[in-house]
C-alpha cells in the first residue's frame, strides 16, 4: 500500500470563511473523492491572552503552534464538526487530532467519542494531548500543573467504559461506581489513537506504548525519536509494525503574503518514508489561496505522491 495523506481541515481561513462549516464539510467530501486516507480537525475550546505571547506566524497560512495565534483565532468544536463530517462522507477517516482531553470530563468525553465512532462507523482516530495553553485550563478550572495525570486517568476511565457496562474507577482525579457508558464504540475497545507532542517525552512514549496504535510527531521527524519508539516497543513486547507513523510537510514561504509551493514540500517525504512514515498530513491554505481550486489541490496532491511512491 502507498503512502496515506491526511487533509488538514482547521486553520484554513486564508482560504474559506472560518464560520463556513459546511463549507468545510465540503472540503472533506472533496478530499475524499480525490483519495485522501482522512480528514483531521484540531481542538482548542477557548484562547486567552497569551496565545499570542511570542507574535504572530509571519505568514498567515502556516500552522499555529504554541504561543504564535492572535487570542480570536477560529477554533470550531473539532467534534461537533467531525460529526458532520462524518455524516457527509462514507470512507475517509476523521481525526479528532490534539484533542485536549484533560479539559473536559472523562466521562462526558467518552460517550461524546463513542457515539461519534458508532457515527463514523469505526473512522475515528482521536491523538489526546495535554496541549501547551495555560489560559485555557486556568478558564475551565483544570490544574494546568497536573494535566498530564489528569490525561492518565482519562486514558484508564475510556479503556474501562468502552469494554465493559458497568464499569468503576477510584483514581486521584475521578472516582465512580457501577457507571454504564453505552452505547460502545463501533470500534472494539474504542477508537484508535495517535499520540505525539514535539518530542518523543517519557510520558508520551509511556502512553503510546499502552494505547496507542499512531505516532505522529509535531514537526519534522526526529531520527533519535524514531529509534526510542522502537525501543519502547520492543520492551513492551511490541512491535513497530503496529503504529501507524504519520509525518507530514514544513514549508518555507517566499514572503509573508504568498502561498507555498507544493513540489518543494513534497520533497520532504521521501526522507520520512526512508524513517518508516506512511502516512502524510497536508493543510491546504498553505498550497492555495481560492477555495474554487481545492478540489483539484486535493488530486494534484494525489497523484503526486502516487509518483513519490
């Protein structure tokens, strides 16, 4: 099987209207029909003040990562969107991608994730990340500090609840007794799930190597990352085989107001497949700047990572 591409779908306001959600639905059924493995759709539920503490990306196009994104950036909810999207599509995979678990009740989370796997009939793949936005958990009530704890907990309450009826837990975080969450997942055992962050820590190995089927890393690829993967695995009886590895593209703009070439970016993946990559994530407003010509973005892009492979 060739390389899998993975159509990123939030950001995209160089390109479409940010409050156009079926627009964005349409963006997904468009990919789909060039041959596009999935769709992702990253999640943030509020920004605060210092979201934007280290300036704004110098190109509008590019990623927002930690610290770069004006406090009124778009943010859909990233489930309620993969809903519809779900809904409007029948093959391709939807990604609930950097899903801040820790933010909302684990329990709440896992009947809202269950219910959109029955949906999606078994397409979901959900990376659940502590993120980096303090303001957002100061907002919500969530311990910043503790957030990685919180994530370990909700990791054991949704394998416990997406079993099993009834199911119970007493952790640090969340206590409960005899609770039934159903209906399940269409997926046994629940969703499958990425994890990954800018490097390959102690605790996203840890969680990875209990529950994850992907790794996808943020930014380029690091060799030294790879090899502790494997490593990991291996210990735990593992084996490299059973992770999806996903990389995707970095660019370099020419100017603060232009779009990015697509042939240049592609350049990039043949050194990831070298590393084990298969699958591959591509944000289109860093490519186009007319949402007319997303469609057939979405089949140049195909046909030219077929040539790559």
């Amino acid at each position: 099987m060739g390389p899998r591409l993975v159509s990123v779908l939030t950001e995209n306001w160089t390109l479409i209207d940010p409050r156009d959600l079926r627009g964005i639905v349409r963006m997904a059924q468009e990919a789909e029909d060039a041959g596009f493995d999935m769709v992702m759709v990253s999640d943030h539920v509020l920004l605060g003040p210092s979201a934007g503490a280290l300036g704004r990306m110098e190109n509008p196009r590019d990623y927002a990562m930690p610290g770069n994104q004006d406090p009124a950036t778009e943010w859909p909810s990233s489930i309620v969107l993969l809903s519809a999207i779900a809904a409007a599509t029948t093959r391709i995979r939807i990604g609930a991608i950097a899903l801040i678990a820790p933010l909302r009740h684990p329990l709440a989370l896992a009947k809202d994730l269950a219910t959109l796997d029955l949906l999606a009939e078994g397409r979901l793949v959900i990376q659940p990340t502590v993120s980096w936005h303090r303001d957002e958990y100061e907002a919500l009530g969530v311990p910043f500090t503790k957030r990685g704890r919180i994530l370990d907990e909700d990791l054991e309450i949704w394998s416990r609840v997406w079993a099993d009826s009834p199911a119970s837990f007493n952790g640090e975080f969340f206590e409960f007794t005899d609770v039934f969450i159903d209906p399940k997942p269409f997926t046994p055992k629940g969703p499958a799930m990425w994890f990954g962050g800018e490097s390959l820590t102690e605790p996203v190995l840890r969680r990875l190597v209990k529950h994850g089927s992907g790794y996808h890393p943020l930014g380029r690829p690091k060799a030294e990352d790879v090899a502790k993967l494997r490593a990991g695995l291996e210990a735990a009886g593992r084996s490299m085989d059973e992770i999806e590895m996903v990389g995707g593209t970095r660019v370099e703009f020419p100017d603060a107001t232009s779009t990015a070439s697509l042939a240049t970016a592609l350049e990039g993946i043949p050194e990831q497949m070298a590393m084990g990559f298969t699958t591959f994530c591509i944000k289109p407003s860093i490519f186009i700047d007319d949402r007319a010509d997303h469609a057939g973005f979405c089949r140049n892009v195909v046909e030219r990572l077929s040539r790559i492979s």
